[in-house]
C-alpha cells in the first residue's frame, strides 16, 4: 500500500500563504489599470477553493473511488483501489502501483510500448470522463499519469491523486463537443 498523509499544521500554513496572495490579489486590482483584464481576486478565490479541497484526503478518496467505478472493465485505465476503512480526511492507504511516468518515453519504448497508441488512448479516456461520465481528472500531469508496462501488447494508464476532479454543466458540455467537432 501507499500512505498520502497531511503534514500537521499544513492547513493554517496554506491559509496564511492564501491570505498573503489574497492581499497582492487586491494590491494588484487596485494599483494595476489592466487587473481588470484578468480578475487576479477572483482567480485566486476559485484557486483557493481547489487548493482547500486538497486538503481533504476523504474528497481524494471519493473522487478515487468514483473514477475506480467509472473504468472499472475498461482495458484503458486503472484506477488504483483506496482502503476507505482505514483512510480518514488526513490519511489516505491506497494500492501501490508500479508503472511507467507518462513523459518518460525513452522508457515507455524500451518497455515495447508504442507512444503514437498510447496518446490516442489518453485522448479516448478523457473523452469518455468528460462526456460519458462527466466526472473528469482535472490534475492530469507527469506525476499523477502512468503507463503500465506489464502488458506492452495492450498498455494501460494509470491515474493517482484525484484530489482535484471536475464535471461541466449542460452548456459547457454542448459548448466543448461543438469545438470538439469543429
């Protein structure tokens, strides 16, 4: 298993940081002629409460445990199983995987893996989370995506840390297959 656990004290270390980039938010609204191109205050307040979510191991499992569901017999994506009985809002125990960081291609060739396939799949799961599920990784970095290079005749992905997940209204949902289609 791994363990994700918060650092003690971490969330009034992360209010103090908000409270101080609130304040430059506000300097820079008042001060800077073009802030209101870019609407520093109200970035900062959507980006303060993706980064509180973060602070709660519980939500990271929930949205775990619903991606897990979503690709549960899908060949394209495992989600790694979380131990909800012995997780709490501070500690997290999920499964240990073992594969290949996304970016690390010299490595995913040398597993007998095909990138050009691969990158097609990424594409394919992320249309199936947005549109088939609208319940969507919104983290999808190097860190958080992995190949799995047991199979390299069938790769897979593997997704961790769904602390930060999304889903679209109606509208956005219509507003992206248009631009997808165009």
């Amino acid at each position: 298993v791994v363990l994700k656990v918060l650092r003690p004290g971490i969330e009034k270390q992360v209010e103090k940081d908000l409270a101080l980039l609130t304040f430059g938010a506000r300097l820079a609204e008042r001060f800077w002629k073009d802030a209101a191109l870019f609407h520093p205050a109200r970035i900062l307040a959507d980006y303060a409460d993706i980064i509180r979510g973060e602070l709660d191991l519980s939500l990271e499992a929930a949205n775990s445990e619903t991606t897990r569901r979503n690709f549960l017999f899908s060949p394209l994506l495992y989600v790694p199983h979380i131990y909800a009985e012995l997780s709490t809002s501070k500690v997290m125990v999920m499964e240990r995987i073992y594969g290949l960081p996304v970016n690390a291609i010299e490595r995913i060739k040398a597993a007998g893996i095909d990138p050009k396939p691969m990158a097609e799949i990424g594409v394919q799961i992320f249309f199936t989370q947005v549109f088939r599920h609208n319940f969507f990784h919104a983290d999808m970095h190097p860190g958080n995506i992995f190949i799995n290079p047991a199979k390299p005749e069938a790769p897979q992905f593997i997704s961790i840390d769904t602390a930060i997940c999304g889903h679209l209204s109606e509208r956005d949902l219509l507003l992206l297959g248009r631009l997808v289609l165009s």
